[in-house]
C-alpha cells in the first residue's frame, strides 16, 4: 500500500520568540543540530516505503519551504500554500482533499515539521504493517511518557484492537494536564503523551470529518479547489477565509469512535518552548544548555541561544533563558517562561516589527539583512543565490548604490547590462528600472545603500519577476 507524507509546516512557534517569528517560525529553525526541525522531518520521511512528502505552509513561507527541501535533497510531490492558518483539521482536510485527486489508495502519514525526533527508526519502519488498518480507522502515535509534562496532551490507552499488532483503542484525550494531574497520569501507566502524527487513509479522513464537522467539511470543498503557481498548489482564497479554525483534536479525534493508537518509545519532543528546548539540549556539568557561541561563568542551569557571530557571556546568573536573535534579546526566569504570551502581547504593542520580521528577510532569490538604518537611509546586505535574479523593478522615492563584496553579478539600468566584480559598484537613481542577477555558480554577496525620504519594502514596481510576484 502507498504511504504519502504529509508534512504541517503552517505553525507559529509563538513561545520560542524571538528567535521564532511570523516571518520565520520554528520549523525552519536549527534548534537540533545542522538542519532545521523541516528538514529534520523531511529526511525522517526520505525512505524506500514513503512517496516523497507533501508539504502543507503558509504562502508567505513557500519560497523558505522550498529552498530548505532543496538544501537537503528533497523533491516533494507537492506544497500546499495555505492563504492563512486554520490550525491542524483544515490544514490534514486540505492535503487529504488533494490526496483523493492524486493519490486516492494511499495512506496518509501526517506528521509536525517542527518536533525533533531522535530514534525516527522505530517509527517509520511500523508504518507499512499499519497502513492496512488505515482504511477504516484514524490511528494516532503516541509517546511512552518520560516524565509527568504539562505542556503535551495525554491519551488514555485502552483495549487491544482486534486482529491489530500494537493498536489499542483510545479511551479519552487530555489536554495539557495539571502537574499533580500529569503525576497521577505516569502513575497510572496507561497515559501517553499524544504525539500529534497520525494515520489514515483520505477516504476515511474525509467520512469521520463529513459526520462530525459538516460545516467545516463544506468548506474546505468549496476552498479545494487546486491550481499551479511555480511550483506550488494553491487553494481558492475567498472561500478558505470560511473555514473554520480548528485543532484535529477537537474536531474530530474527541468525537469520532474509529480512533487507535499506537504508542511507541520515541526520544520525541515538540520543542514548543525554551522550557523544551533546554531540557531537550546537551547540558554541561553545570546544567547549561548552550544553542551558539557562549561563555558562561559561575552559572548554572541557563539556557542561552544565540545567532551566528554573536557571542553571550555570563556571570553569576542561575536558571535563565537568554536568547540574543538579529536586532532583540530576551532574559526571562525559566519558572515564568509560561508567561510569555503576555509579554509578546507587550512587545505587539510597543515593537510591532520586532514581533513579527526578523533583521535578515528570505526571498526566493536568496536573502537581505538590514545592517543599520536612519533618517534618510538604510544599508543592506544582500545575498544572491546562484543561478538566481531579483525581478526587473524601479522606486519612486529612493536610490540605490550597489557594491559587490563578492562574486560577479550583471546589472541591468534602463536597458543598458554590465557586469560587475568584488570591488565594483553602480548607482541606480530613484525611477531608473533596474535588475541584479546572480549569472555564475557561487553565492554573490552585495551592499545596497539606500536614500532618500522612502525607504519602506511596498516602494517597488515590478515589471518582470520570476517568482510571479
């Protein structure tokens, strides 16, 4: 039987701010070693037995999706763009919706592309003996409990499903537990940690949610409505703005009655927030967990993170999360990191853009990070992927001066090509139509000056773009 991948890439990662952005959430993060958790998840599902995955994002992180996918080799079936998030039920209905069109015999495996999972064998390797029981139930995977968490939800196993290896009827789920409730839990030794991967077929994911959220299933019909743009599928807009918001868990898991689990002794964890993440971390003899570059002195049971070329340093500090990320650092008591929605809400209201973009800003042609800025200007460092060209473009407000820093790039000013090395610059004036193109097979690196009394991102018209933007 055929297995597709299905990969939810569409989370926010509020809790792990400010290294986790709406620009930039923590899947595409490296929390977990050299790859992000998405391309962690996406080699876990590279195997003999799955097709390639099918990827499910917000259509602001397509072109982020699709070059990390391409980083490590993955080429997959399809990418999903959803206009906005709809939270997990409508994200699985969608990929299961365009399933039926393209795979309508396969079992769906759908997984987090932001969980880190240190022994993926044990997983993977059972997923062809239960694909068979996919057709007429929605098995979930659940997690051997390490210790009494609250910040997972918990299933409550009970009777061995018939003519099933490892399956077991669930009794009841359990939402993010107290932590005398957690303990009582671990105690009883039939609670499992619900891992938020599932398996089934289209067909019967489709049927549990026509009967028991027929309003959302109408919805998500009228948005299925799949067409090609570059690389990506996209779903009718207009109608996805009706479908409502909703967890798998609670609309349908809690409610349908063709429910199995099956658990398994995963070294799992959604790294959902510092807490997990420090706990998750290599720790030294003193309890610090270290993501970076830092120096630590007379300090114990910290979690510092870092960004590439920074270093934090130290001195006599004890159970805190330190996190330095582009233009914000936070400093946060880990017995209160459960408060972060209410400082986030703070931030909103004071630093709007510190909530949401990150310094450095990914493009399908590459990236920009913004080195410094004042009245007036703004200095950029551009990276140009190889191979790769912005779009044809002029600003009515601003000029740009470009100098290389390396590699050779062919700039385009009102019609007229030159190419320009490391050391070399050009200056295009505010109106002028302009292209930089990256013709060779090496990242170029440039910086871009900016003046004059506009300097915002919407002071662009495109002629032509690659990208269909």
């Amino acid at each position: 039987m055929l297995i597709l991948p299905v990969l939810l890439a569409g989370g926010s990662g509020t809790r792990l701010w400010p290294l986790s952005r709406q620009d930039r959430p923590k899947q595409f993060l490296c929390l977990d070693g050299e790859h992000s958790l998405l391309q962690q998840a996406a080699l876990r599902v590279k195997h003999h037995c799955l097709l390639p995955p099918l990827v499910v994002c917000n259509a602001e992180h397509r072109f982020m999706v699709a070059q990390q996918l391409l980083e490590v080799g993955i080429d997959p079936c399809a990418i999903i763009l959803e206009p906005q998030s709809k939270n997990t039920a409508a994200a699985v209905a969608i990929a299961a919706l365009w399933a039926q069109q393209h795979y309508p015999d396969a079992s769906l495996f759908v997984t987090p592309a932001d969980h880190a999972i240190a022994n993926p064998a044990c997983l993977i390797e059972r997923l062809p003996a239960l694909a068979q029981h996919s057709e007429q139930a929605l098995l979930t995977f659940a997690i051997e409990p390490t210790r009494a968490a609250t910040e997972y939800g918990y299933i409550l196993k009970g009777k061995a499903a018939a003519q099933a290896t490892n399956l077991f009827h669930v009794q009841h789920f359990k939402e993010k537990p107290s932590y005398a409730l957690a303990q009582q839990y671990i105690e009883h030794g039939n609670y499992y940690w619900n891992s938020g991967m599932f398996m089934f077929t289209s067909g019967c994911f489709v049927r549990e949610l026509e009967q028991h959220q027929p309003q959302m299933m109408a919805a998500l019909r009228k948005a299925a409505h799949f067409h090609s743009d570059l690389d990506f599928v996209r779903i009718d807009a207009d109608a996805w703005q009706h479908v409502p918001s909703d967890s798998i868990d609670y609309a349908l898991l809690e409610h349908s009655e063709q429910v199995l689990t099956c658990p398994l002794p995963l070294q799992w964890a959604d790294l959902g927030s510092f807490a997990q993440v420090w706990q998750h971390t290599e720790q030294d003899h003193q309890g610090n967990a270290v993501i970076g570059e830092a120096v630590l002195q007379d300090s114990h049971n910290n979690l510092v993170v870092t960004d590439e070329h920074q270093v934090v340093a130290t001195l006599g500090v004890h159970d805190l999360a330190v996190v330095q990320s582009g233009d914000t650092t936070l400093v946060a008591a880990k017995s209160q990191l459960h408060t972060m929605p209410a400082l986030l809400s703070q931030v909103s209201e004071q630093y709007p853009q510190r909530r949401l973009r990150h310094r450095q800003v990914f493009r399908p042609w590459g990236s920009y990070e913004v080195l410094n800025e004042g009245p007036g200007f703004k200095v950029k460092h551009i990276m140009l992927h190889a191979k790769t060209r912005l779009s044809l473009q002029l600003h009515q407000h601003r000029a740009e001066h470009w100098v290389v820093v390396s590699g050779t790039v062919l700039v385009e000013i009102d019609g007229q090509q030159s190419q320009l090395s490391a050391g070399q610059s050009t200056f295009i004036a505010a109106g002028q139509k302009h292209r930089l193109s990256n013709a060779s097979n090496t990242v170029a690196r440039v910086i871009e000056v900016q003046s004059g009394a506009y300097l915002e991102e919407d002071d662009i018209v495109r002629f032509d773009d690659d990208y269909g933007r």
